[in-house]
C-alpha cells in the first residue's frame, strides 16, 4: 500500500505534529509519507497534488481551520478515483463521526481520539482481511452500509511513541518552521467550552526523551517552539525541570512558548524565572478568558483572579518573560457591562498581548450541549463562532469585534505604545471605552475594508481624537511623533503630520548643534549628514524626563532623532531650543 498523511494548515510556518506521530507509530511495518498544504493554496492544486501520488490510502488532519477546504479535497478525490481510501481523524471529526460519515458519503472511516495505534491497526487491516469490526475508536461503513462506531482502545503509554521530529525529509524546513512540542496529553481542568474537558487526568511523555528531542530540534535550526500541554505547570517540579533545562541549554535567539494556569504558579517559581531566565527565552499564554465569578462557576471553570493577577503582575515586573492573555466574549450570562468589566480587569495588567476571541461551540464540549439553555445561535459550520446568546445580542457582538479589531491594531502590534497608554488612561473612561469608541469609529469610517500602511494608523487615531474632541490634542500628537519615529530604521521620507519647522528654522537649530556637539552626548555630524539622516520637529513637553519618571512638563521643546545608517535603532533626544541656539 502508499499511504499518505496530509494537512491544511493555516500558514506555511506551522507544522502537523499530528500526522507526524502517525509516520513514527507506523514505522516500521508502514512507511508513510508526509504532505502538507495551507489554507491558501488553490483546491485543485491539493487535488493534483494528491492525485499524482497515486496513493491507496490518505490520511487527513481536521481541523476548525482546514474543515471545510479539506471536505471540497476529499469530495473531488473520490470523484477522480473511487478506490483511494480517505480517513480522516482529529478534534474536529473525532466528537460526531457518525454525522461527519453520513454528511460526507467520500469519507471511509474516522479515527475517533488519539490515533497513532488506530491508524496503524486500521492499515493493518486494509492490508489483510479488513476486520474493521477489531479496530478500536474507528467509525467505519459495514457491507451493508450501515455505520458502525467501535469504543476507543485503551490510552496509549505516551513513552512507547517514537519521535515525530527525526525524519531526514523534514530537516531542510525545520528552521523555516514552529516547532510544537508536547510534553503531556490531557488536562486536569474542566472547562465546558474547551476540548481538553473531554479527556480526563494527564499523562506524560518522558521527560529525558523530551529533552532530547528539543536538543535534536535546536541542533538543526529550531528558533520557535510552542508547548502543546494544557496547562504545562500543572506539575511545578515537571515543569521547573523542563525550565531549568532551557535555561541552561538554549541557543541564542530560540524562543519557548508554554501555556500556563496563572493562579496555580507559585511565587517561588515566578522569583526563579525572574532571576534565572535570559530575557525573550520564555512567553506565556495565560488563558483568563472571564472574570465574571458567575460565568465561571457556569462552565466549570475553577480561577482565582487575584492570584492570576499576582502571577501576571509578578512576571510583567520581572522585564523577562513576554504574556500573551485571552478572553472569550460571548462565555454564559456575560453580558456587555460585564464583558466590558472583564476586559478592563485584564487590561489593567498591561499585558503584552490581549487576545480578545468570540466563544466557538465546538463538537464534543459540554457546552455546545447546553447550547440550547443559553439561547445560543452559532454558525453551523467551522469555527462554529457564537452569532448571540440570551444576554449577548449579535448587536453587542458586532461592537465587541470592532473592539476586537483595533486592540490588534494598536496595543497588540506595539506600534504606539506610549501614546496608546497615555490616551487610555488620561482621555478616556477606561481602556475598553476608547477602543470601542476608536472601533466604531473606525467601522464607519469603512477603514475595515481597506489595507494600512503605518502611516496610514497613525493619521486614522488622529483623525479619531480630532472627532472625539480630545483634550490637550497637541500632547497626544507629540507623543505619537515619538512613537512614530523610534518604529523608523531610516529616515521616514514623508511624515504623517505637516512638519512643525521652516527649512530656515531646521538649518539654525543644526548650526546650534553642529557647534555644540556635547547637545549629542558627543556625536558629531555636519550639515549634510543632519539633513539627509535626521528629523527636528517642535514639541510641546519634555519627552525625555516624561519617559523616565511620567511627569509631564508643558514646555516648549524640540525631538531631535538621529538615524544612524549603522545602528539598528535610531536616537530620540527632546533638546531645549534655547540651548540649541
């Protein structure tokens, strides 16, 4: 038999652990073969693709992201060729596979859970005397049509499962790509909007073999790694291993990426970190997801937010470790002031990154069940996001994504940083109130519909406080040219604002400097150099002394910014115009 193990992924950077593991449980009685696609490859490419491989048997990863691309593949492949068998597997099939069996008549059996032994029994039996009826946690047609859905087998012992990394066809892409890494399956939590509810208690790989692989890994270019595990401090003393080994191991430049439970992490653990790890090494995504005690006790989600918070803020002091935390909006009984609350709950942290998601009533969990309780209506196909609930009409729904779409834009993305904070804490009621004010704004405005340059952010937030008649506009400008021209390399050709200096002006403030270069800690530049790699513009306070102690001195200054062709960041200095004559 060819077989085949194929997945649609959502960027080419992102690699298929799944069929992967599929390749290695396989071996060696099975030899396997690996393709990969993304969801922005035409249909009849992948079709082609696949058809020419002349393959008995193809294997399909599914997910909410490739579902509906990886139906069109596997409906056009069976009716090119009728013979090649189509299985398919994953949390996308895995919960209703009698449904995915009677919806999509080309599909021949659905492996149900974790599949590496399935797979391979089911290979076994395609290859001998197709006693399907043996093969645990496959659905599957009889003869006589009929569906037939066998309980899964047992768990595998996740220590017996060779490498899915150490293929040799593999080694020319694996410094183009992310790494996922799991170091345990399952989750202890019971979440009923997550499908790591339906698995109970966790099982670990062995921690010597991972640490092996990660080596293998950064040996051949591995820069970015995601851990897969649920909740990776569950164990603090399995977890304080794998960080100590990172530690001391790494290579320059590699980043490890972990999912963490906040409010379990201890403070010992955070104080360590803190001290021990190499700044960029670690990033954690913490899921907080609610803050409305209520919801929580609804789906089940046990969270103590003042130790979260305490776990965030700790980490956020320590300068090493960059956070990424999620909210779900659209979660039971939280309505738009109480989603507002949580999303000023967690703003108030600061995080690095906010990620603000719409709830998906996904197959197999608790709470795709009691859809119907909460008055939920969702899209029926992939990602099977929430259109309204009982108290979330999709009205609140649309204004929560128009908050949605400008936090990615100008918190998430870091382009204005200072001038975000100002604004948010300085002009507006709170943090939520300025992004869904500027979100639909921004909405009307039609700006959802066309591409952005930097510039053009920059003029559109303008043009927005402009609107919204924000007091001391010309601060807010200030900061924003601060901010906008430390994001430059090179000398910006054209500015956003009308420049604030006559070329008369420009030339005697770089006569003032050209004499005295102690203006410039000492660096000295001639007149050519100051007009061709610098920007002088007035301002209305001293931006030095307001980024180092927040107090802001209304006076009239002038931001200097040299780019140093050599540097990989240009100098921002504010100078006293009195001085500089």
């Amino acid at each position: 038999m060819k077989i085949i193990c194929t997945s649609i992924n959502a960027k080419f950077i992102h690699t298929n652990l799944a069929i992967r593991y599929l390749k290695a449980y396989a071996q060696p009685e099975y030899e396997i073969e690996l393709t990969e696609y993304t969801i922005k490859d035409p249909i009849m490419n992948i079709v082609t693709d696949l058809y020419r491989m002349k393959a008995d048997v193809i294997g399909f990863s599914c997910y909410i992201w490739n579902m509906e691309e990886t139906i069109k593949v596997i409906q056009l492949l069976k009716k090119i060729d009728s013979n090649i068998k189509i299985v398919l597997g994953g949390p996308e099939v895995s919960y209703d596979a009698r449904e995915w069996m009677e919806k999509i008549k080309a599909v021949d059996f659905i492996i149900t859970g974790e599949g590496e032994a399935a797979f391979k029994q089911l290979l076994q039996e395609l290859e001998g005397e197709n006693h399907f009826d043996q093969v645990g946690g496959i659905c599957f047609r009889k003869s006589s049509g009929e569906l037939k859905l066998n309980p899964q087998i047992n768990k595998i012992d996740l220590r017996t499962i060779p490498s899915p990394f150490r293929f040799p066809e593999d080694v020319p892409s694996l410094s183009k790509r992310i790494a996922y890494i799991e170091t345990s399956r399952g989750c202890p939590f019971n979440c009923q909007f997550c499908l790591s509810s339906v698995e109970v208690g966790v099982r670990y790989f062995d921690r010597e073999f991972i640490k092996d692989e990660i080596r293998y890994l950064m040996k051949n270019g591995v820069k970015t790694f995601k851990f897969l595990d649920r909740t990776f401090n569950i164990s603090r003393s399995y977890a304080m291993d794998i960080f100590q080994f990172l530690i001391d191991e790494h290579l320059p430049g590699t980043v490890f990426q972990f999912e963490i439970t906040a409010d379990i992490m201890r403070p010992e653990v955070i104080e360590f970190l803190n001290k021990e790890a190499p700044p960029g090494l670690f990033r954690f995504e913490i899921g907080v997801q609610s803050t409305n005690d209520y919801t929580n006790e609804l789906v089940k989600r046990k969270q103590n937010f003042e130790k979260l918070t305490r776990t965030v803020t700790m980490v956020k002091n320590g300068g090493k470790i960059d956070q990424h935390l999620d909210l779900i909006a659209g979660l039971p009984e939280e309505d738009y002031d109480s989603f507002r609350k949580t999303f000023n709950d967690v703003f108030e942290m600061r995080p690095e990154e906010l990620q603000l998601g719409f709830l998906k009533m996904l197959r197999g969990t608790g709470l795709r069940r009691q859809a119907d309780e909460y008055q939920y209506v969702y899209m029926e196909n992939a990602p099977y996001e929430i259109l309204s609930n009982r108290v979330l009409p999709f009205d609140d729904v649309i204004r929560i994504k128009q908050v949605e779409d400008v936090l990615e834009k100008y918190w998430n993305d870091h382009r204005m940083d200072h001038s975000i904070e100002y604004i948010v804490t300085n002009l507006f009621p709170s943090a939520f109130d300025f992004f869904q004010d500027f979100g639909s704004y921004w909405e009307n405005m039609s700006w959802s519909r066309i591409g952005h340059q930097l510039e053009d952010l920059f003029k559109r937030l303008d043009e927005f406080l402009v609107y919204s008649r924000a007091a001391d506009i010309d601060t807010i400008r200030d900061m924003m040219k601060y901010d906008y021209l430390s994001r430059h390399k090179y000398k910006p050709r054209k500015p956003w604002w009308e420049q604030g200096l006559t070329k008369q002006e420009r030339t005697g403030y770089y006569q003032g400097i050209i004499e005295n270069p102690a203006l410039l800690n000492g660096i000295e530049l001639d007149e050519k150099e100051l007009f061709k790699h610098t920007v002088i513009e007035p301002v209305s306070f001293d931006i030095d002394q307001y980024l180092t102690d927040g107090t802001l001195v209304k006076k009239s200054m002038l931001l200097f910014v040299y780019f140093n062709p050599a540097a990989e960041k240009p100098m921002l200095v504010t100078l006293d115009p009195v001085k500089v004559k």
